[in-house]
C-alpha cells in the first residue's frame, strides 16, 4: 500500500442455516491481504448449527463477531441489519456460501480510495459449485468509472442484474443515503439496491481480475424462493419500476429508463418462450402467461414476426430449431464477453 495505512472493509455476513458454509467464508474473508477488515455475522434464528459454530469463530477470530436472532425476520430485515453493523468507510455484503479471490478487496478498496465520488464498485464474478477454481486472473487491466445515470441506462438496456454480489464493495455513506434492500423487492432487492447507489454516486468496476467466487447450489434462493422464469422477470421489472417511481434525477429520465428495462424484458420472454418451445428449457411456467407477460411489459411487441411465430401452435420444424440455437447460442457468447470484459451486458 506504499506505506498508507490500509483501507478498512467491514464484511457483513448474513446468515440462515448455512452452518456447512460459515468456516470456510470466514477464513477466506480474514485471509484477504492489504486491508483491515472485520467481520460481523448476523444470524437470522437458524435451525441449524450456525450460532454455535459463528460463535466458535468469534471465539478464535477477534475481528468476527456474531449478531444472533432469536426471531426469524426474513432475509431482506436480514441483510440490512448486516449491512447496518458495518463501521468501516467501505462495506462487502456476503453470503455465507460465497468467497473472494485473493486481493479482491484490497482492489475494490484502492479504486473507492482513489475515487471518492464511486458509491460501488464491482468486478468480474466467477460460479464455482465446490471448490473455486485456481489460479484466477488477478492482474489489472483498469478502471471503469461511469457516471450513476449512464450505468443505469445501460443496465436497463439489458434489462438484466449484471451483479452477482460477492464482487460488490460499497462507500458506507452511499449506503446510508441511499437505504438498504426494499422489502417491497424481496426476489430482486440487489438490483434495487444497486441501481438507488447509481443515484447517490458513481459507479466503478475493477477490469481484468476475478473479484467473486459465486456459488451455484441447490439449496440457494435463486433456486428456492426465487425460481421460476416468470417470477424472475415480473421481479426485475418491479425493481425498474420502484426505480423510476423514485428517481432523483426527474419523473421523465425515470419513464424513459423503466420504458427502456421494460423492452428489454419483453425481448427475455420471448427467448424463454422460443427456447421453451425448442425443448431448451424447461417448461417451468404455461408459454401463454409467458407470452402475457411479454404483452404487458411492451404492448409494442404484439404482432410483430416473432410474436406471431412463437403465438401458434403445433412442433417447431426441425430445421428451424436447429437455426435459432446456433443464433441464440451465438448471442449470448457474444453478450457474456461483453459482460466479461466490461460488467454490462448491453
């Protein structure tokens, strides 16, 4: 750090019966270099053993401490009375079952340090379902600062949340101007949340290194509480809207934005729709309350070729199937390097 003193991270943890997972997470927090971090775990009255064993890691580790309910208040109450126990300039939520590559926070740190209008700052994340992968890339290639309002275009652009959560570190002050995750959002919170941040500040990204380890399992929310290809875009679409409903730049930058997030989520139902219909997918939702949903996000797509297309009955040709799989794996190689390379998808 050429003799500075060492930017200093607070890790919160929130947590609810993820005891298998709580050792390794925080070894891997107190193991990263080149920061001063502590740790706090808040544990939403597990059922399992997580108090006992976040209590023996407090025990060893006094940088951990340990937040127990003896209520369960649900997730999103949970997250933010994690968020809200942080005391450093500098905020990483993670879930118990993630990690961070080494030197991830010690980058996220030195961009906010030298960046002091940059609310957020994230980095490329990398899914892992048992042990990360190694070596990672860990050099820099860069910094990308974009203006709150300029990220938020493009996100909308996308109509996708282009974070996982790991990768994420957050200036505290933009934080608390901003408020924590909305219970009105309880299945796309994060976007929310990241999204608010853009309006309170700029927004950064690390280019070149991995910065988060997600982890891809069946016990996580994204596949519980918060499967399913329908509910999953009517929640985007929610965080759009409660977006512009509270826009600080004005009521017409906020129409235009969730006009823009709703196009793009139109677009989504139609590919899941077409890949349904393909046999690409599984069939988790009825295509007509897919193709409703389209609908009503873009009344504009109505009619058109594609809509058309995916509207009528019968098997796919055989042929064509085959033609829209190329092209749509096509596409999304193409929109995953981007993604790679520059954080949005768009």
């Amino acid at each position: 750090m050429n003799g500075a003193a060492a930017a200093r991270v607070s890790v919160v943890v929130p947590s609810y019966n993820y005891a298998r997972f709580l050792p390794g997470c925080i070894d891997n927090i107190l193991g990263q270099s080149g920061v001063d971090v502590d740790v706090t775990i808040v544990d939403d009255a597990s059922t399992d053993d997580s108090v006992r064993v976040a209590q023996r890691l407090a025990e060893v580790h006094p940088r951990v401490r340990v937040v127990a309910r003896r209520e369960n208040r649900g997730h999103i109450a949970t997250f933010n009375e994690a968020l809200g126990s942080a005391t450093a300039p500098f905020v990483v939520k993670m879930d118990p079952d993630d990690l961070l590559p080494p030197g991830s926070l010690a980058r996220s740190a030195a961009l906010l340090t030298d960046r002091p209008d940059v609310a957020f700052v994230y980095g490329f994340p990398m899914t892992f379902s048992d042990v990360p992968p190694t070596p990672v890339p860990s050099r820099v290639r860069g910094w990308r600062v974009w203006s709150g309002s300029s990220w938020v275009a493009k996100v909308a652009e996308g109509g996708r949340n282009v974070i996982s959560q790991p990768e994420v570190m957050i200036r505290r002050s933009a934080l608390q101007a901003a408020g924590g995750h909305d219970p009105r959002v309880p299945a796309s919170s994060d976007l929310h949340l990241w999204l608010r941040l853009a309006q309170v500040g700029d927004v950064g990204r690390v280019d070149g290194p991995v910065q988060g380890f997600y982890r891809l399992h069946a016990a996580s929310m994204q596949h519980t509480i918060h499967a399913g290809y329908l509910p999953d875009l009517r929640a985007r679409a929610l965080a759009f809207e409660l977006f512009a409903a509270e826009s600080a730049a004005s009521a017409a930058e906020g129409a235009r934005v969730l006009a823009i997030a709703r196009r793009a989520l139109a677009r989504h139902a139609l590919e899941i729709v077409s890949r349904i219909r393909d046999g690409d997918l599984d069939a988790g939702e009825p295509l007509p309350e897919l193709l409703a949903a389209a609908a009503e996000l873009d009344p504009g797509i109505v009619g058109g070729r594609r809509w058309r297309a995916l509207s009528q009955g019968g098997r796919p040709h055989a042929l064509a199937v085959v033609g829209r799989r190329l092209g749509t794996d096509l596409a999304y190689r193409v929109r995953w390097r981007r993604w790679r390379r520059t954080g949005l998808w768009a």
